[in-house]
C-alpha cells in the first residue's frame, strides 16, 4: 500500500525525527511503501500532500503538530484520501479530539495500521479549510503576538499568558455576523469544528466534528474587562454562562466589521475581515483509534 509520510522536522522540538527511522521500519513491515517528504519551511506540506495525491497515492501521514496538521489536510479536503497522524506538536489539540495518544508515536503508527476510517467535517474560512476552529478580533490578535518561543516553552498557557498581554493595547472592532439567515453583533467571535481550542481549553465545547455544522460563539463585550473575564471564563470552562456570551450553530457565517479584525484560523493568521465560513460535511477521512 503506497503512503506518504509528510515530516516536520522541528516539530515537538525535534522528537518526530530523532524517532524516524524507527517510524518509517514499523510502517513499511506493516506493508507501506513509504514516501518521505520532510518539510523545510511554513506552508510547504499542503503541497506535499497535493503533490502525493497526484503521484497516486491513497494514505497521507502528518507527523507533527496542529500547524502541520491544517496544512495537510487543506491538500487533502474532498479527496479520497486517507489522512494519518503522529502527533509531535505542542498541545496536538486535533490528535486530542479524535483520540489519538500524543506521547508515543509508535502507539499512533499502530492506529494508522490498524485503526479505523472515520470521516469528519471541515470548516471552511473563505478558500482556507481548517479542521479544529477559527477565530475573528481578539484571539486572532493574541496568536499575532504569541512568540513561537513563548508557545514551546509554556505550551498551553502561552495563549492566555499573551492573552492577558495583549489585553493592554488591543481596540475590539465591532463585528457584524450573519448565521445562516440570523443576524447577531459582537466583539469576539469563535467558530468552531471541534470542541477542543487550544490544548486542553474548550470554547465551542458542544462541538461535533462529524454533525454537518458549526458552532459559533460569539462574546459581545468590547471592554478591557470584559475581555479579562473571558479568558478566565475559558480558562475554568464557565464562559457559557455569561449573559454577553451567546452559542449559536450554523452551515454559513458571514463577518465583517466597522475596522478590519484579524482573522485565524487552527492558530494560524489567514487574513482579515471580511470573512466567509462555512462546513464541508465529511470532506476527510482519518484514521483513528
């Protein structure tokens, strides 16, 4: 069975290719005839992937982390492709979601052999797909300011740590959203494909990575204060409960906004508003325990 296996070498600070060789013997006694493609710089995996799916080949293999993860799997939406992961990354939020372990990639070479097909949605930031969440205004402006660094070293707190930082300087712009045909306003939103967000938080943690739709959760306070109480909320899981926090689910979301707001999408900056989301229902097959 031909595969590809796509490497991000600096990955989890290097651990994926300290364990390669031992990787790539288990896959290719399992029956992989493996490709090796090992990344050099940001953005080159989707080409990869791309170029792997041109060559024939039915199972793609990420090893590395969540950034690696969006870029693989935005060569492989739609396609007949089954997608595989070894988690090396710092938080590994997707390998969190579908249950895959993050600390020994042999345990995940053996899902990849023996693990079963599921397919899941992706969202969809207007060409851009991502496989866990987007965010418009306030954590868009922190994954801006978070140094790569800072995310190595204090892993899941990183963001909230900057979070508080940014927190100092940061002017929220109105945002004018469109759910399907529910028009809503407000400061700060989150658009969901899964229920996990940045390591072990949860912000659209009803969520559903196969349900065919999108949670939205929109904060709609524009104050330094608010803005604290809702990484704390997110922090402790009682942000729900706020009364300028409202939860929505929808196949369509359209933003845009009095002054232009960033725009990220699974941790990584994609543009500004406006912006157009939307669900591809079971666009990607993945392997899993």
């Amino acid at each position: 069975m031909k595969a590809a296996l796509i490497v991000n070498p600096i990955a989890g600070q290097g651990r994926i290719e300290k364990n390669l060789s031992k990787i790539k013997n288990r896959l290719e006694i399992a029956g992989f005839d493996l490709t090796v493609y090992v990344t050099e710089h940001e953005g080159q995996a989707t080409r990869l992937a791309e170029r792997a799916v041109e060559e024939g080949i039915k199972t793609v293999i990420a090893a590395g982390g969540d950034g690696t993860v969006s870029e693989v799997i935005n060569g492989l939406a739609k396609k007949n492709i089954k997608f595989g992961l070894i988690p090396a990354g710092t938080a590994d939020v997707f390998a969190h979601e579908v249950g895959i372990p993050t600390h020994n990639p042999f345990k995940a070479c053996d899902i990849i052999i023996d693990g079963k097909n599921k397919r899941i949605d992706l969202g969809k930031a207007n060409d851009k797909y991502f496989v866990l969440m987007a965010g418009v205004g306030f954590d868009a402006q922190v994954v801006h300011e978070v140094k790569p660094e800072i995310k190595r070293l204090l892993k899941d707190v990183a963001y909230p740590l900057t979070g508080f930082k940014t927190l100092l300087t940061y002017k929220p712009s109105l945002l004018r959203i469109r759910l399907d045909d529910e028009p809503t306003e407000g400061y700060f939103v989150v658009v969901g494909n899964a229920k996990y967000y940045a390591g072990s938080f949860s912000v659209t943690r009803e969520a559903k990575i196969d349900d065919g739709l999108l949670d939205v959760c929109v904060f709609t306070g524009k104050t330094a204060a608010s803005f604290v109480k809702y990484v704390q909320g997110v922090i402790t899981g009682g942000h729900l409960r706020f009364s300028d926090v409202s939860y929505y689910r929808a196949k369509k979301i359209k933003i845009v906004s009095d002054g232009p707001a960033l725009v990220q999408a699974d941790g990584e900056i994609i543009g500004k508003t406006p912006m157009k989301f939307s669900i591809a229902p079971r666009a990607l097959e993945v392997l899993v325990p």
